[in-house]
C-alpha cells in the first residue's frame, strides 16, 4: 500500500457514511485523494461519520443505491477512477425483518453500482465488499478459500452470495470484453471477517451493545456466547482493500477476483472470550447475560482462509487480538470523556501505519 499512489485520485466510496466507510474516507483523505462519498445519512446516533469529521475533508452525497438512476447520476458528475462499494444492509437480524429491503440493497444496489461502472468511461477499479457470511456455511473448523460455494441460510448472507455472483457476471459479461489498458475496468470482491474498532454503533452487533451498555452501567443480553467469530480491527481490512486497488490499477488479470481479508488464527474466538477481553482491559464491571430467547437462525462457525491475500498482495494483519481490544476500548473510553474524537481517530490510523507486520 503507498500513500502516494492515491494523490490526487478521484475515489468513490459509496456507504461512506457508515462504520467502515467512515474509516476508508478518512483514511483516502489523509493519503490525500479526492473523495467522493454516496450514500444515506449515518446509520446511527452517534456515529463515526459525524464524531470524526469525514464529510469535512470529502464531497457527500446523499442519495440510496437501490435509486438506479441517481447513483448514475452521482458517478458522472465525480467521474471517479476508482470506486470502494461498501453500501449495504449489513445486519443478519435485520435481513429476517426486511427480506426484501436487504436483497434490494446489497443485490440489486450492486447490479446498480455496476451498471453505472458499465456506462462509465472513468472507472478502472473497482473493490466491491461483501462479507464473509457468503458461503455456503458448512460448520467447519477450517477457513474457507475463495473458490469454495457460495450460499446463505439467512437473506443476509444470501444476498452477499448473490452480488458475488452478479459481480462476476458482469465482470466475464461486460468488463473482461473491453480489451487491455484505456477503458478496461478491473473489478474485484472482498469478504471480510468480523470488524470491530472504534466508532461503531450499529443495532444488534456485540461491539456497539456492549458499550452502549457499560457506559450506561446496565448488563447486555448475549445471544450466542459460543459462536465462534474471526474478529479483526477494521483497518484490517481496509488495508486489503487499498492494497487490492493499487494491483487492480495495474492492468493485471490475475487481481478481478475474489479476495478473503480474515484475521490470524489466534483472533478466531468465541463471542463470550472476546467480551472477557473487553471487560478485562476497560477496568471496571461490564456485565452480560445469556439471552434465552428464541432467535433466528445464525451460524455457530466462522473462519476465512487468507492464503491467497498473503501470497499475492502481501497483505497480512497488523494488530493482535490484545492490540484490536487495547484500541477498541481506548477509542469508546476517549468518546466517553468527551475527547476530540478525530484526533483520537486519526491518531489511531496513524499508530497502525507504524506497526511492523
């Protein structure tokens, strides 16, 4: 990843009002790209996107990516050479609730997106994020690689499987047909373990309602404390990603793929070992109770294989599991004292950017 390959590159990154596209648009502001930002307003209140100031350093649009038409409209106005597609329902529960909320946006959102790649002549890369919850969950104990299948018991996780596929579609259909160098798009797709860090505040996540909860001294309901999880910190990830779109930016075949970003194997924990973590280092009681309800249906084992990111981009994670947990609870702990949250934020990613592999 270098930093002085994205002066100066008009960048998209759509969801950037979210969890993890809060940190990629600060992140592509500090290397000093010209960002451009489509998406809804924040998810929540608060939210990173506000607490950090990312719309100060970018151009923000407000607009959904189920809206054909204005999401054409916003990549011919910002003619972006490369684009991050991070806009999506990304909530399991909330896929039970809105079945047909969730396909609309994480599937034909990214027929969308694609489309209006298609009908583009600026773009050369495009990372497109989906989730590690697209395959076909078998229960095993080992990752899964990236030509393993593709499925989903949940309308989450299906919905992923299926902007995979239409990806490819589109990638074999479309964009390998455009020959080599001017015009050509080079298109990939990213599936990432669990993030946490610091500014998330969604619904029905570990992370957010574990701190939501210690901050307001109450206990939080856990619903599956022995589900196993690749936790990872988010810039993580991220670093993939823009790693990913550099080798995309290089015209070569072999990088429009597939790629697994998961964490090493001692970050591969359950939900009640990583909350022991978290109530370890905050210093004072934090408190869960098992949730007896019934719920739906949620995978139990979840572990991705990185092989192929390490081999060939050279990208392997940074941070530990203390380390993520170090900085995840400094991070909500400064929120709690009032502190300037984007000099908390930027100090976090400039501290990552120093640490050895």
């Amino acid at each position: 990843m270098s930093a002085s390959f994205w002066s100066g590159k008009r960048v998209l990154v759509t969801g950037h009002t979210g969890f993890k596209g809060s940190w990629l648009s600060l992140w592509l502001q500090q290397f000093g790209a010209d960002v451009t930002g489509y998406a809804l307003e924040p998810p929540s209140r608060p939210n990173l996107f506000t607490l950090a100031g990312v719309g100060d350093g970018m151009v923000s649009m407000n607009g959904d990516i189920r809206d054909g038409e204005s999401l054409l409209k916003a990549v011919r106005i910002c003619r972006p050479e490369i684009i991050f597609h991070l806009a999506a329902q990304s909530l399991v529960r909330k896929s039970y609730q809105d079945p047909v909320g969730t396909f609309g946006s994480n599937v034909m959102g990214t027929v969308n997106l694609l489309e209006a790649v298609r009908k583009s002549d600026c773009v050369r890369a495009v990372v497109n994020v989906t989730s590690d919850k697209c395959y076909e969950n078998r229960e095993w104990f080992w990752g899964y690689r990236e030509n393993d299948a593709l499925g989903g018991m949940d309308p989450y996780s299906c919905s992923k499987s299926c902007a995979e596929l239409a990806t490819a579609a589109y990638r074999k259909s479309f964009f390998d047909r455009r020959g080599q160098g001017v015009g050509r798009v080079f298109v990939a797709t990213v599936r990432a373990g669990n993030v946490i860090g610091g500014g998330d505040w969604a619904e029905d996540r570990l992370i957010p309602d574990l701190m939501r909860a210690v901050m307001s001294g109450k206990p939080v309901l856990i619903r599956n404390p022995h589900a196993v999880r690749p936790w990872q910190h988010v810039l993580e990830p991220l670093e993939g990603y823009l790693t990913l779109a550099e080798k995309l930016w290089e015209g070569k075949d072999e990088y429009a793929d597939a790629w697994n970003f998961g964490p090493d194997e001692e970050n591969t924990v359950t939900v009640e070992a990583l909350a022991l973590r978290i109530k370890e280092r905050w210093g004072h009681e934090v408190q869960w109770l098992f949730d007896p309800a019934e719920h739906p249906h949620e995978s139990r084992f979840l572990k991705l294989d990185s092989s192929k990111a390490r081999s060939k981009l050279m990208w392997r994670p940074r941070l530990t599991l203390s380390q993520t947990v170090d900085w995840l609870v400094e991070w909500y702990q400064c929120y709690q004292q009032k502190q300037d949250m984007k000099k908390v934020t930027l100090s976090q990613l400039e501290s990552y950017q120093h640490i050895n592999r």
